[in-house]
C-alpha cells in the first residue's frame, strides 16, 4: 500500500544535526576513527547524585504515571530554580514539563500558530524552529544577522520584520549554533517591540548557564512587566549533562501551561517519572559541576579559535556562550581550482568521507559558507579534529 503522508509531515525536513551525527556513526560502526565535532551534547557524565535519584525512584516504585505536566514538586523546583538562577517570579501553575526541551518548543508552537501565523527566528538559528512552525501551518520569518554583531540579533532588523501577521518570535541566548549572547540592553529594545506589537518572546535558554565572562546568565523574564508577553523554554540536557533523560519546560502565561498540558495529555501524557526525579535532584541539588564543565568548555573555546584562526581563508566569531564555533569557510567554497568543495553541504560531506571529522554544515542554519564545530569534546580530540580540517582545506590531503 502506497504511503501517501500529509501535507504537514511533507512540510518539513529530518534534523540535519541528526542526520550528521547518524552519518557519522556509520562510520564509526565500522572502525573508523571520527573526530567528532558534529554532536551538541555535554560530554561530561550526568552528576552522580542525580544518577541516584533515578536509581531511589526506581526502588521506591515511582515507575508509575504521573500527573501530565508533571510532578508537583518538580514544578515546584524550576519555579525555585529559575527564580534563584534567573531572577523571574513564577509560580508552578505557570509552569508544565516537557520531554525535552525541543518537545517544549514543539508544544508551545503546536498551541500558538496556525496557518497565516508568522514567526520571527534570527538567522543563524537552531535547525528545528522553522520546522516547527512549518508543521503548525505558519511561516518562518528569518531576520539576519551579522559576524561583526557576533550574530547577535538587533531589534532594528527585528522591527522591520514585524508584520500584522506577526505571533512570536524566537530569540536563543546564547545561540546554538553562533554562540551569539543577545545584550541586555538589546535585549529589552526586542521585548518593548514586542509588548509594542502584541507579539509573543519566546526566550530558549536551553544554554543560559554557559555563558563566558565578561556576559553573564540573564533572562529576559527577569524585567519587570516581561512575563505578559514572555514564553521561557528551559532543559536540563545541557546545564546538567542530561541530554538522554528527556527534561525540559515551559514558564509561562497560565492559559498558555493549560493548553501545553491539555495537548500532553492527548499525545505524550507524562514525561517519564524516573527522569522527572533525577531533574528534580538536578534542580534542588548542588550546581558544584556547572562551574567546572563552564571552566573547561572556556579553554576549549580558547584553543578552537586559535586554531580555527590559523587556517588560512577561515575566520570565526568569539561565540559568547554554548559550546559551538561557527568559522566562515567561504573562502575555499566554490567551483575554482583551489575551492575544496562547491558549498557548505558538500564540504561537511567530504570532511566526513574523506577526513574523518564530522560537522554541520552553516546551511542547516540558515546561512551558507559556514560550518558548525561542537566543542563539548576534549581538547585532544578538538586538535586532532581541526588538524585534519587544516590538512584537507589547505593541503588537499585526506585522512587515509
Ligand atoms: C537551541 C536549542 N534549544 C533547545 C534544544 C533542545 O534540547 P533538549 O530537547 O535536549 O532539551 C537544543 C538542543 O540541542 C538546542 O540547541
């Protein structure tokens, strides 16, 4: 029988960081040695005593369902934490969790836009907001953004954007995958369009706690009169080093919690009650390992950037926050005798095949002649990586 799908699910595209990193285990299956810098997770162990908190709820039976936006003290625990970390002030009917945080995301858009909605999302951006907002039925609005900014976004482009169509926008500080940390000054020009315009900020802050001097962790839902128009997204995959558990949440609007919920409990019901205990020993637990995996992500960054910056025809930004660099390699992009690829997707391509290094190209975020280079890994490997981009850019050698 012929597979005939909807016009929604044809929409949109399979994550193309997913596709890489599926690629790349491919080769790794079959003994290759990748030096990995395609994947955007910690690689940093969760924290023992939140393993242990999974493992008592296990023991006590707390294997069951629980209540769909999730368990009291849970709710109870973000509102805390966000208030102690972020400065906001919600209470935990204002609050629901999520499956992750892209699960978040997901049901935030899936109960705000429809068809003829338009969301604003700065560009470069995180692969799957346009993808979402496609399967809702609205349309993508990118708004560019500029290496010598950082990429980060202004509101003068973002005011020239807005159209009576306008429902949201997307603002993620810092950027997965530029780095880019929006100011705070900036950042309450983009809020004022919005209360302006009667248009929703969501604010992602999958990445508020790495943040390198001298910028600091902030959220916009910390200014007084922001919480009327401001959605916050939050995750324990990468604060905590818990990308596998599959926790995130939504503060927000008590309307706006109560429809999430409502269409939680027609599709996923509860995120799993094992992972809501160890996110709760997460929130209410010490934070001692997020300086640490701060410190050592800041060398990392350091080292990245001097080498990136050796290449020549590469130039990269100082990203102010995440774990991602994002190099223009334009130079050696093009169909002369010197270019080593005809684009972006083909040079991620080849780096892959014919380097062994894998990375995303800048493409799957909106802007072509970039690639993105996670560097949650060890600074061995990130030498090794970027030894092998030098050899293949510059020297045109391969790895075997
Ligand atoms: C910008 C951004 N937002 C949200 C997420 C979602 O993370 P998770 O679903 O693991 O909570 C990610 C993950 O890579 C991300 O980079």
């Amino acid at each position: 029988m012929q597979v005939k799908l909807t016009d929604r699910i044809n929409r949109i595209a399979a994550s193309p960081t997913a596709a890489v990193v599926a690629e790349a285990e491919k080769y790794k299956a079959k003994g290759i040695d990748i030096a990995d810098m395609g994947v955007g997770e910690p690689d940093f162990p969760t924290p023992d005593h939140i393993k242990r908190a999974a493992i008592r709820a296990i023991e006590e039976n707390k294997t069951k369902y629980t209540s769909t936006p999730g368990i009291m003290p849970l709710r109870e625990a973000i509102c805390s934490w966000h208030k102690r970390e972020l400065g906001s002030s919600y209470e935990p009917k204002e609050s629901v969790v999520n499956v992750g945080g892209k699960h978040s995301i997901f049901n935030v858009i899936g109960v705000l836009i429809q068809a003829g909605d338009e969301v604003i999302i700065p560009a470069p951006y995180w692969v799957t907001y346009p993808d979402i907002v496609k399967y809702s039925g609205g349309t993508p609005v990118h708004v560019a953004t500029l290496p010598e900014d950082g990429f980060s976004v202004k509101a003068a482009a973002i005011e020239k954007a807005i159209t009576p169509k306008t429902k949201l926008m997307i603002i993620n500080s810092p950027s997965n995958p530029s780095g880019a940390v929006v100011p705070t000054p900036e950042y309450e020009k983009i809020l004022a369009l919005c209360k302006k315009h009667n248009i929703w900020l969501m604010s992602d802050e999958c990445y508020s706690h790495f943040v390198y001097a001298p910028h600091k962790s902030f959220s916009i839902s910390s200014v007084a009169g922001a919480k009327d128009n401001v959605i916050v997204v939050g995750s324990v995959s990468k604060t905590f080093a818990m990308t596998g558990w599959r926790i995130g949440y939504v503060l927000g609007p008590e309307a706006l919690i109560q429809a999430v919920s409502k269409l939680q409990t027609q599709s996923t019901s509860n995120p799993t009650s094992i992972a809501q205990y160890a996110a709760l020993a997460a929130m209410t637990g010490t934070m001692d390992t997020v300086p640490v995996m701060l410190a050592e992500y800041a060398k990392r960054r350091k080292r990245i950037l001097e080498l990136l910056r050796a290449i020549p025809g590469v130039t990269c930004v100082e990203p102010g926050g995440a774990f991602y660099a994002y190099p223009n390699v334009s130079a050696h992009l093009g169909t002369g005798p010197s270019h080593r690829a005809k684009d972006d997707i083909e040079l991620a391509k080849l780096l892959l095949e014919k380097a062994h290094v894998a990375v995303v190209p800048g493409a799957a975020f909106g802007t072509p002649g970039y690639l993105r280079l996670s560097y949650a890994t060890s600074i061995e490997r990130i030498e090794e990586g970027l030894r092998r981009i030098e050899r293949f850019l510059v020297r045109a050698e391969s790895a075997s």
